[in-house]
C-alpha cells in the first residue's frame, strides 16, 4: 500500500449512488461548519470558475470580454448505507454566483438555506432565486447567540414562507441539530415529489 | 476542525494548459458528484502529470469528481475534463449511474432514513 492515501479518503466500494444537497447562505452564517458537522471526512475546498454572464457584478473596472469570477465550494460527504452517499456543498447564494449554484443544484435533492436571526434579511435574495428555479428547500435558523426567537409566525411571514416550507432553528456545530435541520429538508422534498414517476404503459 | 485551505495562488495550475481548450462530449454526461475509480490494472504510462495524478488516486478506491478536484487542488471545470480524458480511454470507470438526477421516491426515503440513523 506504500504512500497511499489512508482509506477514509475513499467510498466504500459498495458505493453506487450519490446525491446532494445544497447548503447556501449569506457571508459567516454557518455553511462550513453545518457541512463539517455532517460530514464524515474533513471538509473539502475547491473551486469553479463562473464564465458567463452572472460573473458582471464581480467586475468592478468594466474590464469586460473576460468575465469570470471564481467561487468557493467547501464540501463533505456522508455515507448513509452501503450503496448511498451524500454530498453537501456549501456556497454563497447570492444572485451573482447564480450560473454556479444552477450547475450544483442541477440533480441535487433540495438547498437548505441557512439564515442568521440579527440578518435574516440576507438570506431572502437566496430564497428568491430558489423559487424561481423551483428548487425545494427549507430554511434554518442558525442560533449563534441563544438569541431569542420572535414567533414561528412571525418568522414564517417575514421569510414569506408557504406553508408547506420547513423552518427549523438548528446549531451548525452539533450533529444532532445539523441531522434534524437536514432531515427536515429531505422530509419536505419527499412531501413534495409525486407519488408515480409518470409510468405510462 | 480546521476550515480547509483556500488554494494557494502560486499552485494554481492554469486550465488551458492542461485541457488544450478542447470540447469534450463525454465532459457534459459527468456531475461533480458522479463517482469514478481506476479501471483494474490501469497504468498511467504515457499521460501528462495531471492526468497521471488523477489515476493514481482514484487507483485507491472509489470518488467523486468534486473530490479528485479537491484532493488533487485543481479546479472543478478542469478535473471534468481530466476525467472524462481518462473515461475515453478506460482508465478510469463510472461508478454511480449516469449523469446527476433529482431522486426519486425511493431513493429520499432511503436518504430519510439513513439521515434518522445519524441521531
Ligand atoms: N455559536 C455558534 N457559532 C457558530 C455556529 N455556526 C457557525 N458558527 C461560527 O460562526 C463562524 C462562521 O461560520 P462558518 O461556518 O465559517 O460560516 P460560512 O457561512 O461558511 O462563512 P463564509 O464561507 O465565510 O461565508 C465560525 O467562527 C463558526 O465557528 C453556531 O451554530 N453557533
Ligand atoms: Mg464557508
């Protein structure tokens, strides 16, 4: 085996089917550290470059023709049973990484959007986006400061939620709360996705 | 845990160097997170460094490309191309089926209740 790479670094040969998720979020509200909660290897880093349009906004000087902008991914995984893996990708959600964030959600299972109860309103423009692409999501309240919470209705108003969307208040740095933020975003997804995979004939 | 590493600049391999700027059909059928490994027996004889690269790791089991990306430090963009060079021309092999698709009924539950397991 010499030098290898220890064997974490790998999926269990078993492995077949990969999923993923999306954790978006406004600047510091918690995305690494819910992927890193979840993950069962040390979170990952890499990064896309944008070419297309979305990248204008990051081009201050107008030096136009070359628009690209590069966005950071951290990521991790975590294996679920023998043949299923999950991928959690943790980006900013803004409209101007929005040709990125088109690329990951494609296939992905749903985004869950983190928000920070002092600046929940950093987090609409994200949700904003998601509805337009029809993306499924739920939101969670990081609670960084044991803040006190205004009502669910209230919360659910000011987000503008339909009723359907989950909001849960969740602490990105413990599993068990991390766990539940996630399983509310896939009970959510299943709630949503039809019954019969169109089976004609 | 420590937050992973932003890429130091200095290491930055320029794409176009190593893609040649070449379209690519089998680049569009892979998502960042299809799973690939080395085909058995694979050699990297004959590749350049960064395709080398990619085959020894993925000798040792199986990843997906986001993170051949990341443990190699390359781009996302540039390790699809990499790795659909590599499927071309069998050294490495497709794991998970086709490309990237929303789950199914089925496919949520099980993620539901691998998920429950994790409490
Ligand atoms: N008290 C508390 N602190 C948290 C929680 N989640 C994250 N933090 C801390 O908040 C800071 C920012 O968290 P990150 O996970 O880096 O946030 P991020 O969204 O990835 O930040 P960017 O990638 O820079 O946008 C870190 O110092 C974390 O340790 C939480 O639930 N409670
Ligand atoms: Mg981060």
């Amino acid at each position: 085996m010499g030098s290898e790479p220890s064997d974490e670094v790998y999926l269990a040969p078993t492995v077949r089917t990969a999923v993923k998720v999306l954790v978006l979020g406004p600047f510091a509200v918690g995305k690494s550290t819910f992927v890193g909660t979840l993950s069962e290897i040390p979170p990952l880093y890499t990064e896309e470059t944008i070419t297309r349009t979305g990248a204008v906004a990051d081009d201050p000087h107008g030096i136009s023709g070359k628009t690209t902008t590069t966005v950071a991914l951290d990521f991790g995984r975590r294996t679920l049973n023998d043949r299923l893996v999950l991928y959690m990708f943790g980006t900013p959600g803004q409209r101007r990484f929005l040709s990125l964030w088109e690329d990951l959600a494609y296939g992905s299972l749903g985004a869950l959007v983190l928000a920070d109860i002092a600046r929940i309103e950093e987090s609409f423009e994200i949700i904003g986006v998601l509805e337009e692409r029809g993306l499924p999501y739920a939101v969670a309240i990081n609670d960084f400061r044991n803040a006190e919470m205004p009502p669910d209705e209230e919360l659910r108003e000011a987000f503008d939620l339909l009723p359907e969307v989950p909001l849960v208040t969740c602490d990105a740095r413990e599993r068990d709360s991390a766990a539940r933020a996630m399983i509310s975003l896939v009970e959510h997804v299943l709630s949503v996705c039809p019954q019969q995979s169109q089976e004609s004939a | 845990m420590s937050p992973p590493r932003r890429r130091d600049r200095e290491a930055l391999v320029r794409p176009y160097l190593i893609t040649g700027g070449r379209a690519h059909p089998t680049v569009g059928s892979l998502g960042i997170t299809t799973l690939v490994r080395a085909a058995p027996e694979t050699e990297s004889l004959g590749l350049g460094p960064e395709h080398r690269r990619v085959v020894r790791l993925c000798s040792g089991g199986a990843l997906s490309v986001a993170e051949i990306a990341a443990r190699l430090e390359l781009p996302a963009s540039v390790t699809r191309v990499i790795v659909a060079d590599l499927l071309d021309e069998n050294r490495l092999q497709v794991l998970s089926s086709g490309r990237e698709q929303a789950p199914d009924r089925e496919l949520l539950q099980e993620v539901l209740d691998g998920l429950r397991a994790l409490r």
